[in-house]
C-alpha cells in the first residue's frame, strides 16, 4: 500500500509555531530518533506533535505517519491494530494474532520503509515498563516498551506529562523537549486566531496573562468568549476569572469541545491538571502532600526550610524530600530556582490544587497547618529581622486569605499579622 496516516485529527489552522518543530524536526533527522516533548497537561504537546505530523506528510510523503494514543495498555494495542489494518499486514484480523509483536515485527523491516510514530500521552509508567518479575516461574511478563522498536527506518516523538517517562523512553536529557506555557506574543496571536475581531490589546495581555499562557485556558477561554458574543466580552470574562474562587472556578471547568483533541479527554483546565494529581496521589502520597502545602503558599520564591519536614505525617518514614520534590518537578508542576532551594508554581496550578483539597475535603486541615508554619517562622519585625521579614511577608500575606475555623489557629492568626 501506498504511504500514509493514522493521525485522528486534522490541520490546526490556528496552530501558533513556538519554534519547536524546528527543534523536533532536527531531532527525528537522525537515524532510530526518540524525541519526548514534556510538560503540563494542556501546554500544548499533542498539537505540537499533530502539526509535526502533517508537516512530515507534507514534505515526504512516502513516510508513513503512525498516531498511537498510549494512556492504557487498552489504546495502545488499538493503535497498533490500526496502522496492522492500515498497512494491510497479513493475519492482522485474525483473532489470535499478537498484534503488538506483529506490527513491532513490521516497523522493524526496512524493506517497508521510512515511517514516523506518534506515541501520545505517555504518562504512566506502568503501562510501559512492567516493573514485576517473576524468575521462579522463569517468565518475564512483557512490557508494552518491548514493542517500540528502535529501527533505523523509523523516528518516534513521544508525548508525556512525567519527565521520568520521557528519560525511560529516550535514555537521554539532551532528546528531551520541555514544553513551556507560551511567551506573552504567542499567546496574544493563539487568542486573536481564535476570536473574532480585534479585541482591545490590554484586555487581552491581561486576559493570557491570568491564564498563564496556557494555551488550553486560553483556547477555551476563546470558544467561551465566541460562543456567547456579544454578550460575553474578554472584559466580562476577565471580571469573573477574577472574582470569587467560585465564579473562577466555573470558568475553568468549562469543557467546550475541541475536535483537535482527543475525545476522551477533557478539555477543562482544572480537570486535565486534576489527572495528574490523582495519579501522583496514589503512586507517590508524600509528594501529593508537598503539592497540597506548596499551594498554600505565594507562588514565588517558596523557601524549602519551610518545606521540610512539614508536610510528612508523623509516621511517615518513608517520606523523602528529594524524591517528592523530583516527582512534582518531573510532572512540571513545581519549578526550582538555579540554587534549587526555592522553588515557584503556576497561579492556576496552585488554586487547581486548592480545588481539588476542596474536593477531599482536606483543604481547611492545610490551612491550620499553614498558619502553624507561618506562626513560627515569621518574627516580629524588629529592625534585625527585616532581611527575613522581607523574605517571608508575601508569604505571611497570604494567611489573609486562610480564615482558620479552629479556634486554636484563629488565635495565632492575628499574632502572625500583627508581626
């Protein structure tokens, strides 16, 4: 058969380039190239990946183009059958074929030629890499990994929310593509792409800007705005973004449809971010704990003294600062200084996180223990103590916001402010 693809999507017409195609395309040049591009749900990585996609097809067209979606072992044995059917492989719909092994088998012959594989939303690293083995029945249980060949015919760029899995694939830092929120001029051209009409410039650098130039809030925020003119303006959702938490919180749990996405992902903000703490919840606990104290903090500038230690439970031991704190910057949720003992969050990251307390319940608890935190650390501002104060104050500003429900921490709270 003739060369072809098995993208589900079609040409983004609004595509905003970022200058990582290039990047990517130099990358996949080389023979048996793995290339991951890593970052936030919703950054933008899929839709990187889909404009490569066409791109390859539309300068080489006797490149076949493979899209393989990977959230479960489930999609990526469909993936597989899919370009087995595309690629008319013979006993590809026979029922006791091992599709995995047959397509492997077929990538790997060169006498097929040149293809590139898409393999999206990688994320979990127990769909690939089986981490059980079991030597006395002399069976080693097959990792899906086992069938991503590295031929020299063939390239594959894989998307991940975990740099951890990336690295796994790719075995290299250097093949690794961080995949950051757009720059402010990026994200005005996605936004003016999507709306209609010239909306007025400065609600529009603060409309990107309270979305942290991330182009999924923002390309909802766009069909919104769309879909209700003209009674909806950027001035109207800008108003709402920053009212109550809970007219902001409505905003971005709007999930408009979007065809340039997988279908069965959701296309809200807070829930795509809320996938991968529920996942790190219940792979790495202490480090959902970290998470859940970092967001009680002001986004900049968090000082690790007043991390350590503080967030485990008291019997936890197994709790390691340096593991949770690389499990939340593998999942670009946390970012650190050059020092490395500060570190930041995105705005919407932390008050996702807030909701998602909410949602367990657990939010007043980090609350107390916040105001406990800040209780001790913050002195009394004294000329001594000013370097320090300096340091802490947009932090110890932040209680303000935490109205304490406990009586014992509702007495501390105006000690910490009157300091």
């Amino acid at each position: 058969p003739t060369p072809s693809s098995t993208v589900p999507f079609r040409r983004d017409k609004d595509f905003v380039d970022r200058d990582i195609l290039v990047e990517i395309n130099q990358k996949c040049s080389l023979p048996a190239s793995r290339v991951a591009l890593v970052g936030l749900g919703g950054v933008g990585k899929s839709q990187l990946a889909i404009e490569y996609s066409h791109r390859i097809r539309e300068e080489s067209p006797e490149t076949w183009v493979f899209w393989v979606h990977a959230s479960t072992t489930a999609r990526f044995e469909e993936g597989y059958r899919r370009i087995a059917e595309r690629v008319k492989i013979d006993g590809w719909d026979r029922p006791d074929t091992d599709i995995l092994q047959l397509v492997s088998n077929w990538l790997c012959d060169e006498v097929n030629g040149r293809w590139v594989m898409i393999i999206d939303n990688a994320d979990d690293l127990h769909v690939f890499f089986n981490q059980s083995v079991d030597y006395d029945l002399a069976q080693v249980a097959r990792s899906l990994s086992d069938f991503v060949p590295q031929s020299l015919n063939g390239s594959i760029v894989i998307t991940s929310r975990s740099r951890d899995v990336a690295y796994r694939f790719t075995g290299r830092d250097s093949d690794i593509i961080k995949v950051k929120p757009m720059d402010q001029d990026h994200a005005l051209d996605l936004l003016h792409k999507k709306l209609l009409g010239n909306p007025s410039t400065t609600d529009a650098v603060e409309l990107v800007q309270s979305l942290d130039y991330m182009p999924l809030a923002i390309t909802q925020a766009a069909a919104y705005i769309s879909q209700r003119a003209p009674r909806i303006t950027i001035s109207n959702y800008l108003r709402d973004l920053r009212g109550n938490d809970k007219d902001r919180s409505s905003l971005l749990r709007k999930d408009i449809g979007d065809a340039r996405r997988d279908g069965r992902a959701s296309n809200s903000i807070i829930a795509t971010w809320q996938i991968s703490f529920e996942h790190i919840r219940k792979e790495w606990f202490s480090a959902a704990r970290l998470l859940s104290l970092m967001s009680l903090f002001d986004r900049q500038g968090i000082p690790e003294a007043l991390l350590l230690r503080f967030y485990q439970e008291t019997d936890d031991t197994e709790a390691d600062f340096e593991d949770d704190i690389s499990t939340l910057t593998s999942y670009s949720l946390v970012m650190m200084n050059m020092e490395g003992n500060e570190f930041e969050m995105h705005r919407l990251v932390q008050f996702s996180t807030k909701k998602w307390l909410e949602h367990y319940d657990e939010l007043e608890f980090w609350k107390e223990k916040y105001i406990n935190i800040m209780g001790k650390a913050f002195p009394v501002g004294r000329y001594e103590n000013w370097t320090i104060c300096g340091k802490l104050f947009p932090h110890a500003e932040m209680i303000l916001l935490y109205w304490p429900t406990n009586e014992v921490y509702l007495a501390q709270w105006p000690l910490i402010l009157f300091n």
